[in-house]
C-alpha cells in the first residue's frame, strides 16, 4: 500500500511554522522537538503509506486472519506449571516468567473496603521487571512513522490488537519459552549497534491491582530514512495522527502503546 502526500519539503515548512508559532505562545515551556514534533503529526494525517481506511481494513484481516484459539482449562492442567510445595504459589518449570502467589493486604483505610483489608491472589514477574515495550520509529519524505504490530495474546479483547513493535518480557527476550527471539528486539537491545537513535527510555508502572511491582521498559526508537526494513504481514508504518485515529475504536489499541506515546 502507498499513496501520495506532501513533499519531504513542505512537511519541513509545516512543521517549522509550527513549531514557531507555539515557541512564541509557550515561552519557557518543554518546547522541545519531539514533543512538539509528535504534536504537529497529530493535527492531521500526514502518512506517506497508508490511508486510515487502508490500515483499518488490514487491521480487520488480521483479525479475520488470526488462528490462535484458547480453552479454559483447570489451573492442575497447565502444562509446564506446579504447585509450590513450599509457597503455595503457582509456577513455571523454567523459573522464568511470572508466578501466581497471595498477598494480604492490611491498612487499607484509605480504600473502599476500609479498615478490614483482604486477602488476594496476584501475578509477579520474575525479578519484577517485565520485559521491553518499544515502537520503532522511521521517517518516509521526512515524515515520521510508527511501527506497529496487530499482536494476538490469548487474554485479548478480540484475540488481536495494536500492538507495539516489541512487546516481549525478558524472559521471552532471553528465549526461555525454547522459541524464536521476538522480531525487531535488536533495535532496543542494542540500538546503537544497528545505527538507531534512542529518543525515549523509561520503566513504565502496570496495573498494580492485579500485577506486583511489575514494571516495563518503554522505549521510542529511530532508524534512519535510508533504513530498509522488511515487514512480515502482520507488521504495518503508521502515522501518529493514525494511531490516535484508532483509539476511538472498541479496543483496537493496546495499553502498552498508549503508555509509550503518553509523553509525547
């Protein structure tokens, strides 16, 4: 897919229009380039690839396309996980991953339950640190794109999402599941070694009701125009403008991306 749109030139007049006249009205504010950059992209759909129904209709082929299916099955039947004799708590055969333990929880005047507290199950990650959330970014006629991924995960509102380029805990990324090391992981693991630019890296908190003091690494990283990178199908350039489009959809986008562009 491709179509046509402004020259590299007149996006660079654009955005240095832009970025003038908000300098002029937010003195002494972050008017840093990226920000003010991903700002400008925001205003319309600048995207050199793909209209937005282009990429709503690869989107719902994804979907459509998508083979994995899942089963409820008793927690004794998961294959690759026992019972902690010593904890009680649920656990991988690997030691990797995460476990399943419980959690009481006192002084909790602050919350609905009041003074009472509770008791609770609760998912830890190994070593507490997740895993590496990152979108690759790549400019086409200087306009920036996003990398984004339609990802399944068997716990997923309609099995396929928006997904980041990587989206892969540690555990995954040291290929302790005996697979294949998630596709683009190299561009966060060692981006300077394959010439990319880090322009954004920061550990991002999760859902601290249902996961312990877990925490992933953000990233936002960018190869060169001259990159050339090949997409499986699953993979499509979005611009910024689109991806925001997206989020008026009924979860089409997940948290993992909008926890990334969030500070931009």
């Amino acid at each position: 897919m491709s179509r046509a749109g402004p020259t590299s030139q007149g996006y660079r007049d654009a955005l240095a229009a832009y970025c003038a006249a908000v300098r002029a009205l937010a003195a002494g504010q972050d008017t840093g380039p990226l920000r003010l950059e991903v700002q400008f992209e925001c205003l319309r759909d600048w995207s050199q690839l793909h209209s937005l129904a282009e990429v709503r209709a690869w989107f719902l082929e994804q979907r459509e396309a998508c083979t994995m299916s899942t089963e409820d099955i008793p927690l004794t039947e998961c294959r690759g996980w026992y019972l902690d004799s010593a904890t009680g708590w649920l656990r991988h055969e690997s030691g990797e991953f995460f476990f399943v333990q419980g959690l009481r929880v006192r002084q909790t005047e602050t919350r609905e339950i009041g003074e009472q507290g509770w008791d609770q199950p609760i998912l830890t990650q190994v070593g507490y640190d997740g895993g590496i959330l990152g979108i690759l970014r790549k400019r086409f006629n200087a306009v920036p794109h996003y990398l984004i991924e339609a990802k399944a995960e068997p716990g997923n509102f309609e099995r396929v999402q928006l997904s980041p380029t990587v989206q892969a805990t540690f555990s995954n990324l040291r290929r302790a599941h005996g697979g294949r090391k998630p596709r683009f992981a190299q561009y966060f693991e060692e981006p300077e070694r394959v010439g990319a630019t880090v322009l954004y890296r920061q550990w991002l908190s999760e859902d601290g009701g249902r996961l312990h003091r877990k925490r992933n690494l953000g990233m936002l990283v960018e190869v060169p125009e001259e990159s050339h990178i090949d997409l499986p199908a699953t993979f499509i350039w979005m611009s910024m403008w689109q991806i925001k489009a997206c989020l008026h959809e009924n979860a089409w986008v997940n948290p993992h991306v909008r926890a990334i562009i969030a500070h931009l």
